[in-house]
C-alpha cells in the first residue's frame, strides 16, 4: 500500500490528488488507436539562435518550448506529460470499444469497459451525490467513543487507499528483502508537505489561508452553514498542523536507517496506547505477524498525545473532511468542482478540469492497472522491441561493470560489492510476466465511486496479504502504458514499461546516438540509483547493509558533496533555490547515466563509420537525443510544489547540470573556457 518506487525517473509518482469537474460531452468523435510519431531528435524542436556552449538545454529545445504552450489543463507541459497524452487518447479508443455492452466481450473487456463506462456516467454520478460516502459519514457520527477510532480508521484507509490520519500496509523487511512484514507511517495531512503547515513565508501563510478556505467549502457543500463551517476548518487545519510537526521532512526520508524501527506489536501498542492496535489490525483483515516496521515512531507518539488531548468531536470533525476531501473525484459535480479549484487550480495554476473521458482513462490505468495494460501492450509492445531495449540495458551494464573496476578512488574490496550488486539487478522490460486477477471484484456499469472503492479495497487487501509471504519479485509498481521508469532498491531492479520505449524517447527510426542519449541515458540513470547516496546503503540482495569501507563511503560522499554544492546553486522559481538534499539522489543519477550512457554508445558503434547528420556530429546528436527528453513548459505554480515535493530537479538543470561535468561535451561542441556550459577540470563533479 504505500511501497513507492524509490526512484522515479520523470515525476513524483505518488499521484497528487486528482481534480474533476465539468466534462465534455462523452459523444466526440473516438480516434482509432494509433500514436503520433516524433522523432526522438527533432531539429525543430531546437533553438540554433541559442549558443549551445552558453545555454544547452535552450539550444536544444527552445524551438519546443515555442510550439507547444500548455495546455489549459495541464500543469506543466513536457515530452513526457505530452507523451502520456498521446497514450490517454489510445487507451481512449480502446475503451470506448470494450465499454459497449455486448455478449462476446472476455472477462478482461468487461471489466475495463464497465469501469471506464461508469465513470462516463455523468448524469448517474450526479444522481448518486454525496450517497457512496454517506455510511461512512454516518459512522464517524456515530462514534461513541475515542477507543471506536481504531476500528473505523481501519476501514476507512481500506477505502481510501490513502493515509486517513496514517499510512498502514506492508512492505519488504529492511533486513531480509525476501520477507514482507507489516509497515506504519506518517499521514493525515490535506496539503501537499510537511512544510506548508510549518513555513512562515508569506507564500506559505497565503497557501494556508487558500487551504482553510477549501476545508471550510467542503463542510458547507456538506450542509453546514458558515459559521460552523469555519470553526470545523480550524479544527481540521490545527490536528494537521500537528501532525505535521511531528512528520519526517522529505530529506530526512531519504535516509533509509531513518525509517528504519523495527518492533513488536506490544512495542507498538507501548509507543501508542490511546489507539486501539488490536482492533484496528483485526478489521482490516491483516494474517497474524510478529514483527512490523514503524517508519516514523515520533509521528505516532504525536498522534498518541492528540488522541488523548483532541475531544471526540474533533476527531469526528477530522475525518468527515478527510473522507468528502478524499472522495471528492469521484462524487458529483460540487465536489468535483471544488477540488479541482483548489488543488490543481489554487495550487498548480491550472487553468481549467481536464475533460471527463480523460480522467476516467486515467482513472481506469490507475484502478485496472494490469487489466487495461494487457490490452495496450497487445496493440504497442513487441517481442523485438523488449530484445533491442534489452540489448541495450546490457550494454549500459558492461559499461557500468567497467566504470567501476576503472575507479581511481574506490578500494578493490569495495569494487567487488559494487560488481555484486551491479551484477544481481534484475531487469524488467515492458510489462509484468503474469497479470493480476480481477475477477473477485464486483465492477458495475452504475456505479463509478463504487467501482472505485471496490477496486480500492482490492489492492489494500492484496497489499495486506502479502504479510509473512516470501516476496513477488515480478510484480511492478506502475502500470504498463506509464510514461516513466524506476529503480527499487529493495528489489534491487529496473522497471521500463511499455509506455516509455516509444518515439520520441525511444525510436527505431533514428541512428543510435540520440537513442543512446535519451533511453540508453535513462536506462544509465535507473542504473545509477542503486548507487546514489540513498541506494547504495542497500546490498546486492535488497537488504539494508554497509558494503563499503569507511575510506570508501567518506570518498564517496565527498564527491556527492560536490553535486549538491551544485544543483543547491540553481533557482528553481522566483527565490526558490533547489533543496539539493532533497534531489541529490537523481542529480547522482542523472549524470552517471549520461556517463555510461555515453560509453555504452560509444563500443555498441565502435566498428561503425558514423557520419555527420542534417549537420550535426554524431556526438552533437547523442548530446541534442538526451536533452530533447527533457524538453518541457512549466507553471510558476506547480515549480512552487515541486521545488517542495519533487525529489528531480527542473529540466533545465537535469540537462545543463549535467553536461557541464562531461568533458565530452565540451569537446563534441566546441565550447571554450569560461563558458556557462563548461568547468574548470578541477570543479568537475564525477562520481560514477
Ligand atoms: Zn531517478
């Protein structure tokens, strides 16, 4: 339940709550599948006014930037979002054809297609108002007691799939990766970090403002007038406060020893006696265990304090805002329209919904994950595409494999653990080997915010039961048609799906070099993370072990040091610099992707005669193929969210960043000392 991919590549893939609200009408015209083609090296998306040695990432696509404004509903416009727009419109034409109701459709159909056409269902939504969270509003009203909460809480989450007051789930044993146990963690806030609650900038103080503004509109479109309205939305926004001074900052996350408490229930119980543990497991069904870890015990001793401190009737009030704000894409019109004006408007400067068919294809990605990615990676996903990626990720490994043996600074002993753990990553391309069943869930053709929490219950319990079993190495976190990849370092693998090994990130059609660039970069990149600053804490097997020798690591996290030093300088919007804690795990990765990136290039064309193209040198091509991923316009607003929450840094600085530390660059371009996108030797950051 609340595993993440610990390194994503492209966005936070945690999802920000979705908005909803108006739609256009379901009867438009479908377009039959089929993608748009651009090349994965556009020279139209280039700016040659700019100097390439001076603004890289300008030169390469300022001609991009041009063309393609954001959308109105969009909050930030990229090769990536744009990509992942194109696969809406095809998975679109795919559901429109399973959503007709007839006799002959296989199971797999009918559950897409009565998904996608329930939430199509405006007018029975609308009907159906605040009626799928109504007993659960009844119930948090008919609490008679603070030792009730537990109970309740429990199902709640289930439903919700997110953390009501806390995260609960499972997760890999820190210790022994093979082993799932159960897994406690901070929760329970309405905005987007920590550090919204706690900030006193003006920024932050107008965003609270904005928040207690929101909170109080969910309870009035709920039936309270102003008044009580108002005294609800301070309840609410003091318990979060709260809890957000007793939540982990994100950089602090990132230190796994951190999350790392293991214990037994009774420690639990010890830790938090005010809630009522026991219960709480029993209702949501959990198999009997031992051991669990706590991620952040001082989160729950905090919210042990305000279960004792907080009247039942703020609890009450609590949850009646979290569970309407929770499901409130889901529900009619007024709540659809309230969310999205706060959290996609407010707070990512979006200008207007997304049309309703939209956010039931994603709705349907998201739910029915493996079901609809059975149907898309039928129609895009070849046996010959999953061989050359694979060829690929080969490459880029040997070329890893050779880096490290080469290392000036790292110590032979330490070399061996590197080689281990390089050689033990496993390699996922495309899709999953099996796919999940979903024929135990009751999907109806009338009930969207059903389906929802039916499908929701579904993948809480399934989370759950992986408790005390060995672990599913083939599983994957993020459906086939995403555009995005991802290191886990528990599992120690790299997960492609079928959704980004297409033009223009990977593309058949072009020469090696801007392929190499862009996916042979990313693939480098997901590569890196198992030896980043936070990754490299884990061993070949997953588990969380020390593999490096004292002089080694402090080696190591001198040359980290390096990086951090320099992404900390970039602005990301207005005063805002990067917090280079927080992206020094994707900066690492970011450039020794390109590193080995260019390498594996390099031998996988070592007996070929490469030749200029549309003037450009093969080594321009391989350097334009990787900033062109990158391509992308950006809201000053959603920039404000990310510079909190996204570990990436913006794709200016993943480009320019990056190249400015690779000597081959300086060279493929001709750039002369003092330029922007040149270093003195001696500041060059090389970690991998
Ligand atoms: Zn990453």
């Amino acid at each position: 339940m609340i595993k993440r991919p610990l390194c994503a590549w492209a966005l936070a893939l945690v999802m920000m709550r979705m908005a909803c609200g108006q739609s256009s009408p379901a009867t438009q015209k479908v377009q039959e599948p089929v993608l748009p083609y651009y090349p994965s090296l556009d020279l139209s998306s280039m700016d040659k006014t700019a100097d390439a040695c001076v603004n890289f990432y300008q030169y390469s696509c300022g001609g991009w930037k041009k063309n393609n404004p954001i959308p109105a509903d969009q909050t930030s416009w990229s090769v990536y979002g744009k990509l992942y727009q194109d696969n809406l419109n095809f998975l679109r034409a795919i559901l429109e054809q399973a959503a007709a109701d007839s006799p002959q459709r296989d199971t797999v159909t009918r559950e897409i297609g009565d998904f996608y056409a329930a939430c199509l269902d405006e007018a029975a939504v609308e009907k159906r108002g605040i009626a799928p969270i109504q007993g659960e509003l009844d119930a948090i009203l008919n609490l008679k007691s603070a030792q009730e909460l537990a109970p309740l809480i429990a199902r709640l989450q289930l439903v919700h799939g997110r953390g009501i007051l806390f995260s609960g789930g499972s997760t890999q044993d820190p210790d022994n990766s093979e082993q799932v146990i159960a897994e406690l963690d901070q929760g329970g806030l309405g905005l987007p970090d920590r550090d919204y609650y706690t900030k006193e900038d003006e920024k932050s103080k107008q965003t609270r403002a904005k928040y207690l503004e929101h909170v109080q509109k969910m309870f009035e479109i709920l039936g309270a007038n102003r008044e009580t309205a108002n005294k609800d939305a301070a309840t609410v926004m003091g318990i979060e406060t709260e809890l957000a001074r007793a939540s982990m900052t994100r950089v602090d996350r990132r230190d796994p020893y951190k999350l790392k408490h293991k214990m037994k229930v009774e420690d639990l119980i010890g830790l938090a006696p005010k809630f009522d543990w026991k219960a709480y497991y029993r209702e949501a069904q959990y198999p009997g265990f031992e051991v669990l870890n706590v991620n952040t015990p001082d989160f729950f001793k905090e919210t042990n304090t305000l279960l004792a401190s907080e009247p039942l009737d703020n609890w009450k009030t609590y949850l009646r805002f979290h569970v309407v704000d929770a499901a409130s894409p889901y529900l009619s019109s007024k709540f659809v329209d309230e969310n999205f004006e706060f959290y996609r408007k407010y707070l990512r400067g979006v200008k207007e919904q997304q049309p309703r068919w939209k956010r039931c294809v994603s709705y349907t990605d998201h739910n029915l994950d493996d079901a609809l990615g059975q149907a898309y990676v039928a129609k895009v996903f070849s046996a010959a595409l999953k061989e050359s990626t694979l060829d690929m990720v080969r490459r880029i490994e040997n070329a890893m494999a050779i880096r490290i043996q080469k290392l000036d600074w790292m110590s032979p002993q330490t070399k061996e653990q590197a080689l281990l753990k390089l050689h033990g990553i496993r390699n996922k391309i495309g899709y999953p080997d099996k796919w999940r069943d979903y024929s135990s869930i009751k999907l109806a053709r009338d009930d969207f915010a059903g389906n929802i929490q039916r499908t929701a219950v579904f993948e809480s319990h399934r989370q759950i039961s992986k408790i005390g079993k060995p672990v599913d190495h083939g599983e994957w976190q993020i459906p086939p048609p995403t555009v995005d990849a991802y290191y886990d370092a528990q599992m120690n693998d790299i997960n492609f799906p079928a959704g980004v090994l297409q033009p223009p990130l990977y593309d058949g059609k072009m020469d090696d070099a801007p392929n190499y660039g862009d996916t042979g970069g990313t693939i480098g990149h997901e590569l890196t993370h198992g030896f980043d600053d936070e990754g490299s804490q884990y061993d070949a097997k997953g588990n969380l072990r020390n593999w490096w020798t004292k002089e080694d690591r402090e080696k190591f996290e001198a040359r980290t040091k390096c990086v951090e030093g320099q992404y900390g300088g970039y602005i990301v919007v207005d005063d805002i610099h990067i917090n280079s804690k927080l992206t020094l795990g994707e900066d690492v990765a970011d450039l020794g992707g390109e590193i080995l990136a260019y390498l594996a290039w390099k031998d996988a064309t070592k007996d070929k005669d490469l030749k200029p193209i549309d003037g450009l040198t093969p080594e321009q091509r391989f350097f334009i193929g990787f900033a062109q991923w990158a391509c992308s316009n950006e809201r000053p607003e959603d920039l404000r969210v990310r510079a909190a929450t996204d570990p990436h840094s913006p794709a200016e600085y993943r480009i320019n960043g990056v190249v400015v530390n690779m000597p081959e660059f300086e060279k493929a371009f001709g750039c002369k000392t003092g330029q922007a996108m040149t270093k003195p030797a001696e500041r060059v950051c090389k970690v991998w």
